[in-house]
C-alpha cells in the first residue's frame, strides 16, 4: 500500500529533535530520513499512512516550535509519492530504520 511522505525543516537542532520525537510518539510512523540542509537548517521525514502522517507532522510542527529557539522553516505532506519520486529522493524505507517500520 502506497505510504505518505511527511517533512518537517527546522532552523537548529533543538527544533528537529523535538519534531522527531513529536512525531513517532504520535502516530504510527517511521523516521525515514534525517539530514542537515543549507544555513544550519535540519530536515526529517517520516513515512506511514495518509492520516498517520497527517498527525505525525501537525504534532512535530507544534513541538519544534516550542522548542528552545524553535523554528519550524517548512513543512509539507505528499500523499502517496510515485514510485518514481521514492527512488531518486532518500524516502524510502532503507535497511537502517526497516526494523523500525510500523506496519498497519
């Protein structure tokens, strides 16, 4: 079953960290990526269902902003990415985080 793709980016490490945490803790999704973008900025994203991620993602905005010097750059949910999306961009389920995935 096609999964969404959510992507939370942040200004600093305390804001991804909180996202992170925020989201896993609130749906049923796996971190797929983590990475550090240009001028300090930190992405993550997340996979599982449409709904799953939908309050996965709505929850991490509102931790990183919370957090200390919380500033959430972007943010954004593509619902069921083609195929073709998943094998150039780094969303895919990979060996390091297959352990981790939530299978509904």
């Amino acid at each position: 079953m096609p999964q969404a793709v959510g992507v939370i980016q942040t200004i600093g490490f305390p804001p991804v960290l909180a996202a992170a945490d925020a989201m896993v803790k609130a749906g049923a999704v796996t971190i797929v990526y983590y990475g550090l973008a240009e001028r300090a900025e930190f992405l993550v994203a997340v996979r599982g269902n449409v709904s799953e991620v939908e309050i996965a993602v709505a929850a991490g905005v509102k931790a990183g902003a919370e957090a200390p010097g919380g500033i959430i750059s972007s943010h954004y949910i593509v619902r069921n990415p083609p195929e073709n999306v998943e094998s150039v961009m780094d969303i895919s389920f990979t060996e390091a985080v297959e352990e981790f995935r939530i299978n509904l």
